[in-house]
C-alpha cells in the first residue's frame, strides 16, 4: 500500500542524495583521492551527533567511487559488533585474511604491522562508531592511529565517531609528534531546513498524491532540528505517523464491506494523509515528559503495545538476572505474553521501532546490530519504577505476578 511504499523510503539507510552533505561528501572523496589513489598513507576523524549522516555518507562516497576504488582492499567494520575495545584487532586481523588462532594479543598486533606494512595494494580500514570502543580504549585508539605512520605503511584509515574528546584526548598524543596526525572532518548537526529536504527527498520518490502533508512535514523538521538535529529520529517520527494512519486506516476497512473492485488496481491513492494530529501526537511521543531516573513521570500513559513490551523486558530480567536481552529474544517473549493476554502482538519491525520511542522516553537504550534479532535492549529503570510510570496497575500487576509464559 501507499503507506508501506512510505515507510520503505523513509527506511533506507544510504539514500541517492545526501541533502546538506555536499561539502561533507566531497571532504571525504577527496581524501580518498589524496590518499588511497595517490598511494599516501593517512588518516580522518570524522565526528558528529547520532543521526547527522556520517555512516550514511561515508557508504555512499565508497559506493560513488567504487571505479577508483579498484584493486584496493577496503574492509569496512563496525565496533558496535565487538565484544570489547581489543577484539578490534582480531577482527582487522580476520578481515584481512591474516592468521588469529593462537596468537595473543602482542604476536597479533606484530602481526598486523607487518602486514600493514608489507607491500602490496593500498588498504583502507573504515572504523564505524568508534565510541563504542569505549572510554578505556585510548591505548587500542591510539595504536590504531599509528598505524598509517609505520614507516611504509599503506594503510588509508577512516574512523568514525560520536565524541569529538576522541581526538582532544587521544589523538592529542599522536598530533604532538612531527608526523601528520589525522585530518578531522566534523559533522553538524541538521537544520530545520535540512531535515524538511531530507524528509521531502525522501517522500517524493513514490508518485502519486503526497503521503505526508507539508506542514506535518514541516512540523517535524522544526521539533527535531531544535532538540537534536538528528535526521534518524526525523525519519523515525515520520514512519511512525505513516504507521499510525496506516494502522487506522486498516481497522476502518476490516469494519466496512469492500466495494468490489481489485484494490491492487490503484496501487498508490492515499486512503487518508498523514496530518499534524498524527506527527505531533508521535512528537510529543518521543520528546513530551520523560520518564527516567529523577525525572518527572509521564503523565500520558503510555500506548498498550509499549507497556507490554516494557512488562516482557521487566519478565525476561527478573527471570534471566540481566538487564540486557536481544530483541529476538524480547521479540518472542513479548509475543507469548500477548497471546496469553489475548492481544494482538506487533510484529519484529514494529517492535524495533516502539522500542526507539521507549528509548527516547528514557525506559531502556537500545544498542543497534545488522541484525534486527540481535539488537541489544538494556532496561534503564528499575523495576518499580517502570510499574509505577506505566500506569496501569492492573495489567502489568497481572502480567509480572503471572511470570514468564
Ligand atoms: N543528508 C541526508 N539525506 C538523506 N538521508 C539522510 C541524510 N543524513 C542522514 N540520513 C539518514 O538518516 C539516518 C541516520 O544517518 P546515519 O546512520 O548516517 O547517521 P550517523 O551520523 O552515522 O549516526 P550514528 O552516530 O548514530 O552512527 C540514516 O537512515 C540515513 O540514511
Ligand atoms: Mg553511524
């Protein structure tokens, strides 16, 4: 339908067009051209908020340049997936086809020298969300760094980061020696103006009569660029509206009789647009009173699906001890607590994007993997906390006294 044709375009992770990254876009082809092409080792540091494009835009110029990429290895890693700041080394080590079995942590970083500064075609080492190497990772930071300065090195390294103290901290160290230390590209935060085109650029690829009414769109730009810029969550609010309609539209038809006719035949009329009720009820959603730790409690309570997925993640914690579980894991529980409640239960997507407005809301924090299944959700409240702020004593009372199913 029109609305799921809405959500796909609002999901894609690396857009043909980069609104408001043109500068950023070309900063980073030109390093690939300065270095990897002109057969120089280096560095670049690029740092920005959650959301400001950085992935985004680093995919899309390895993927515009892929025909002066050629012969070169690039091995692109995200540190998200590694179990700890070390087993980033394995893991380039694994990447680049070296031998890990065996050795430890010192044969493994010579190694790794060795191969790096053995000759051959030039390599390039994308490092996505640095941060995640965590804070008592300076010395890993700081050897991979130094990398590209081992005397014959060819190695290209682009890291990328949230935190820009990564580089006042650590990379301090490696700019006080006379060798060059990494070039630093920063990425602001959207504007309004920005977040309104990339919402649009979006939307306009489906034909037919637009999904989203200007203004809602307009709406959403203004509240996301004044309390984060982030074009992540401008996206996210956006599916969320579309879904609500699209959820409302769907229980109206199950209500009336079709009207005979093949409803594939219009594929793309829009049953009811998207309004401003709807983007600002998913606003105040994501932004409206926090929950959390000293903050005030909310005072909407919040909507069923929600409140059965925070009941799973407070069964699976009590049961398991931990307060980290993988979404598959929430996904499943979640599910059988609604069948034994007699509830309809959302689907795994659906539940990954709840699960964004509870981590907005301050309830948990989600860490992001490829995989859906393996995303990793944390509970951030304890466990009356959660119960009192749900509101709704009587459901939760009943679903926590009745276990797991
Ligand atoms: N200029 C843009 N035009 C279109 N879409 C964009 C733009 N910038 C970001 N996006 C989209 O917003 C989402 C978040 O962007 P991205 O993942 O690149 O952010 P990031 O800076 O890497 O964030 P994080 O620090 O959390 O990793 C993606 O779906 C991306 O496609
Ligand atoms: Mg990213």
């Amino acid at each position: 339908s029109c609305y799921q044709q809405a959500k796909r375009v609002l999901h894609t992770a690396v857009p043909e067009r980069l609104h408001g990254r043109e500068r950023e876009a070309a900063a980073v082809r030109q390093f690939l051209r300065e270095h990897v092409a002109a057969r120089r080792p280096g560095s670049l540091y690029i740092a920005g908020a959650p959301g400001t494009g950085k992935t985004a835009c680093v995919s899309r110029v390895l993927h515009d340049c892929k025909d002066e990429l050629v012969g070169i290895r690039s091995v692109v890693l995200n540190c998200m997936a590694l179990s700890s700041a070390h087993a980033v080394f394995p893991a380039v080590a694994e990447q680049l086809g070296l031998p890990t079995a065996g050795a430890g942590g010192r044969e493994l970083a010579r190694r790794l020298e060795r191969a790096l500064t053995a000759k051959g075609p030039m390599l390039l080492l994308v490092l996505d969300e640095l941060d995640q190497l965590g804070s008592r990772a300076q010395d890993v930071l700081y050897t991979i760094f130094e990398w590209p300065r081992l005397p014959g090195s060819r190695l290209v390294l682009i890291g990328l980061a949230n935190a820009l103290d990564l580089t006042e901290r650590v990379l301090a160290r490696l700019h006080t020696s006379p060798l060059p230390g990494p070039r630093l590209l920063r990425f602001a935060p959207y504007s309004r103006e920005e977040l309104a085109a990339i919402l649009h650029g979006r939307l306009q690829q489906l034909r037919g009569s637009p999904v989203l009414e200007p203004n809602a769109l307009q709406f959403c730009a203004r509240k996301v660029s004044a309390v984060s810029g982030d074009a992540r969550k401008a996206l996210d609010v956006c599916r969320r509206a579309v879904e609500l309609v699209e959820l409302d539209v769907r229980s109206q038809t199950l209500l009336q009789p079709p009207l005979g006719g093949d409803p594939a035949a219009t594929p793309c009329s829009v049953p009811k647009r998207v309004g401003l009720p709807q983007v600002s009820r998913v606003l105040s959603e994501v932004f409206g009173e926090r929950m959390g730790p000293g903050g005030p409690v909310a005072h909407d309570a919040f909507p069923l699906q929600q409140k059965l997925l925070v009941c799973s993640l407070l069964l699976l914690a009590r049961h398991l001890h931990t307060r980290q579980v993988t979404l598959g894991k929430l996904h499943d529980t979640y599910s059988r607590v609604c069948r034994r409640q007699q509830l309809s239960a959302v689907d795994q997507a659906e539940c990954l994007s709840l699960l964004t407005l509870l981590e907005s809301r301050g309830v948990l924090e989600l860490r992001r993997t490829k995989d859906t299944r393996l995303t990793k959700v944390s509970l951030k409240v304890e466990e009356e906390e959660a119960q009192h702020a749900l509101q709704d004593v009587a459901l939760v009372g009943s679903i926590l006294a009745r276990g797991l199913p």
